[in-house]
C-alpha cells in the first residue's frame, strides 16, 4: 500500500487478517482485507500474464513435419 510509511529506515509489511475456527473476522477486519485484496489484484494479474506469455495460441510454434519415407527425392527444383 503506497504511501502507508514514508520513513524508509523503518518499513512496514501490510498483511491481511486471517480468520481460525475459534476466532472470526469481524467486518472491520473483513473489509481490510478486501481492499487489500482489491489493491493486489492487478499486480498479481499481471505477473501472472508474464509467465504465461509463451502459452498464447498466437505465439505457439508450428508443429514439427513428419520425416519423410526413404527413398523420397528431397530435391525442390522444378524442371522445366
């Protein structure tokens, strides 16, 4: 959360409210979580979009050919 502590000597880590069997969040607590959930969305989005850059259908490579028989002329000039 940008500009939560400017002292840079002495940071601060924000990290959410976690709820146990004996012990709900309340709605206070609830709702801290949500904007920080709000504010980590697109970051995490968009780390998640670069790791997965490669697995775009577009950038996919072409499939291998198959090997051709033996015996198979490779030649590509066209007589004429």
């Amino acid at each position: 959360m940008a500009g939560l502590d400017d002292d840079p000597n002495d940071p601060v880590v924000v990290t959410g409210y976690k709820a146990t069997h004996a012990r709900k969040l309340s709605i206070s607590q609830k709702g801290a979580d949500r904007a920080r959930a709000a504010g980590r969305a697109p970051v995490e989005r968009g780390f998640a979009r670069l790791r997965n850059w490669r697995h775009s259908p577009r950038s996919a490579p072409t499939p291998p050919t198959p090997p051709l028989p033996a015996g198979t002329d490779t030649n590509l000039e066209v007589n004429r």
